[in-house]
C-alpha cells in the first residue's frame, strides 16, 4: 500500500502538466528562491546551523579569491570556510588571507567571486537541457544557482581589497573600458 501511495505521488510529480506548470511560470521559479532565501536567514540565529547552510557558496566564494590571489601572485596564506566573529562583533563566514596584496592582484583577487557567475550561466546552458525533466531536478537546479550566483557577488570587505590601490582600479577600468569597446 505504501509502495502504491509512492509511485502515485512519483508519477504526480512527474507529470507533464505539472512539470510544464513549473518550468514554464516564472513565478514559481522566484517564489522557489524566495523560500530557500527565507529557510536560509532562519537559519542565521544559530551560528553553527548558519555555517552549515553557508558552507557550500561560501567555499566557492573562497576558491574563487585563492585561485586568482595564487594565479596572480598575492601568495595566500589561508583558507577557512568556518565562521568566527570579527572585532566588531559580526560573524564572517570564511576568508583567504594574501601576504602580497599589490596594485595588480588587489583588484582580481577582491572581485574573483564574479567568476561563478559564468559557472552559473555555463550550468543553465549546458547542463539543465541535457538533465531529466523532474521537479526534484528542477528543484536541485534552483538550489545550486541560487547557491552560485548569491556567493558571486563580493563581499563589502572584497570590495574595500579591490579600492585599496588606486593605480590597480585605474589600471582595470581601463582594461575593462578597452574590451567593451572592442566588443
């Protein structure tokens, strides 16, 4: 009876009225990441339970600033995706800490976050045509992007590394100005 009762609701879920229902209305999709950004601030009462939920972007957002800093040569020297309270009394959930932050690397270093948001593209591309039309799968989907893309954006403290040298943020609006034109 209870394998019964599971294959009906398996095959509700994977209906095609259903599934189109959900593909198709973007409200859905949004009201989906509503309520994992909800689920996720509740957890935010305990430090721990925070950390458990963060783990995953905030380990992304961390590679992203060692694997530039290292390219570029600002040496990291640590890694720590696990919570701890600044001076002020706030929580931060990881860092990667340089010993040879300089006008060249402070910039990519600081902003390297913004390189999940291809990984984010590339998987909504590439990889949702090709994957089972399941609303498990659909949900999953939701879940790493909204994953991905929320730990692309650089942090406040990010964006203070990347202003701390004048020579570098001219030196990248430049870059930056040149490609758009030759675009």
């Amino acid at each position: 009876m209870i394998e019964r009762l599971y294959y009906k609701i398996t095959a509700f879920l994977d209906s095609p009225f259903l599934l189109q229902t959900f593909f198709n209305n973007r409200f859905f999709l949004i009201l989906l990441v509503v309520m994992l950004m909800r689920m996720k601030y509740a957890t935010y009462r305990s430090m721990w339970l925070s950390a458990l939920v963060n783990i995953p972007g905030t380990f992304l957002h961390e590679l992203m600033h060692f694997l530039v800093g290292g390219f570029l040569n600002a040496r990291p020297c640590n890694f720590t995706i696990f919570p701890r309270r600044d001076l002020n009394g706030n929580y931060v959930m990881g860092s990667v800490g340089f010993r040879n932050v300089t006008f060249y690397n402070a910039v990519p270093a600081a902003l390297a976050p913004l390189l999940l948001l291809p990984l984010g593209f590339y998987i909504n591309r590439y990889i949702l045509p090709i994957m089972p039309a399941t609303l498990l799968n659909y949900a999953l989907y939701i879940l790493a992007q909204t994953i991905i893309i929320e730990n692309a954006i650089p942090s406040r403290t990010d964006f203070k590394v990347a202003g701390m040298y004048f020579s570098g943020v001219l030196l990248y609006s430049v870059l930056l100005v040149a490609v758009l034109l030759a675009l």
